[in-house]
C-alpha cells in the first residue's frame, strides 16, 4: 500500500472508504474506524458495461443509499454524462474548472504543455489506461524529445490533472504521484566525480619547466626556444 494515497477500505461490494493519508487507518490498516474520511461507491458508467466512482460523504448507510439510487437509475445518457472516459476528456473538464480560481499563466502554461507533450502521446486514452508503468514511459519518451524544462512542466501537469480526477472519484489513485525527472547528466557526472578518489583523478598541473607550463602565456608570448 503507498501511504501517500491512504488506505482505500473495503467496506463491502460497491462500497469503498478513502482514507485520507493523515487518518490513522491508512497506518494500521484498522476496519472500522469512525472517521471522516468519504466514501466511494461504483455505479453504472455512461458506456455499457463499464463503471464510475462516485464519492460520498458521510455515514455508510447515506453512501449505501447514494449507490442504491444511482444503480436504480441505471446508466446516464451519453449525451448527459458528466464524468467523460478519456485523459483529453479529464483535461478539457479541469482546464473549465479550475480557470476561476487558478492565475491565467498557471492555466495558460499546464494547457499548453498538456496539448504539446501529454495529449498526443496519452490523450485518447481512458482513464482506467492511464498506469504507472504507461506514464513513466511516456516521460522517458518525451525527454527524449524535449528539454528538461519542458518536459518537467508536462509531468507537473499531469499529475495535477490525475489528482484532481482522483478528487473528483474517477480514478481510485493518482499513478503520476511521485514520479520525479531522472538527474540531469551534468548532475550525475557531479555526483560521480565526487565519488572518485583524489589520487585517481588526472591532474590538471604540469610539472615545472616542462612545455606545457613554459608556452602558458599564448599568444602574448613569443614561441618557445624562439631567440628575442
């Protein structure tokens, strides 16, 4: 279990509580505990045969009766659904949602690094596909095509995006949480100069009197041996 998404508790079938990080169950791992953390329950999603999250907060019996109700209602019309399958979906929804309350370059950078970088590569997709193992391909494959910065601002916006469609019950976890740029070259060769002995190292002094350190002065110098 990753303790930076909590301990998802199975309450029974089609009832789920989220334990937030902070909770002491998503330590112990404890049934029942009385807490407020929310619970998530599965209902028909808007394709057939597939399913949606739903989160609810309160008591167990009010997420019981939540599942109840929407079950009954079987699944919602294509046209009214509220919660779309697929990342481009998820993004176009939190790019609507969060304009009023993010800075316009905040929304204007993530935007644009998720059309460039994340939407061609992970895009169509559903949300269900979107692991961990596809997502740290996708960041290797786009560092190879990107600069660094670029595709650290793609990451970020990844990430905020999937953890906002775990807030909003669409996905049970975030796979991006964690996942880190590998170091940079220049930062490796730091870290293995650093490790290396200093009698293995080559030196970068000449002996006294040799060539090299009687020519140092090039061009103000005349050539070496050449009389005045």
């Amino acid at each position: 279990m990753n303790a930076r998404r909590g301990w998802r508790e199975t309450i029974e079938p089609g009832i789920y509580r989220t334990h937030r990080v902070a909770c002491a169950s998503s330590v112990d791992h404890r049934p029942g505990r009385r807490c407020g953390c929310s619970f998530q329950v599965v209902v028909p999603g808007a394709r057939p045969g597939a399913t949606r999250l739903v989160t609810v907060a309160g008591t167990v019996s009010r997420a019981r009766a939540e599942r109840d109700r929407l079950r009954g209602e079987g699944r919602p019309e294509l046209s009214a659904a509220v919660e779309p399958g697929t990342l481009d979906e998820l993004a176009g929804d939190y790019l609507r949602a969060k304009a009023p309350t993010l800075a316009p370059s905040t929304v204007s950078v993530r935007e644009e690094a998720y059309r460039l970088r994340v939407s061609p590569a992970l895009g169509d997709l559903d949300l269900a596909e979107i692991t961990r193992q596809r997502v740290e391909i996708w960041l290797a494959e786009t560092l190879g095509t990107s600069s660094r910065h670029a595709a650290g601002k793609a990451l970020e916006a990844l990430r905020v995006m999937l953890k906002v469609a775990v807030q909003w019950g669409r996905l049970p976890d975030n796979p991006a949480t964690g996942l880190r740029l590998p170091k940079a070259p220049r930062e490796r060769h730091r870290a293995e100069r650093s490790s290396t002995p200093p009698s293995s190292r080559p030196s970068s002094m000449a002996p006294a009197g040799s060539t090299s350190s009687r020519c140092s002065g090039w061009p103000a110098r005349p050539a070496c041996g050449v009389a005045r």
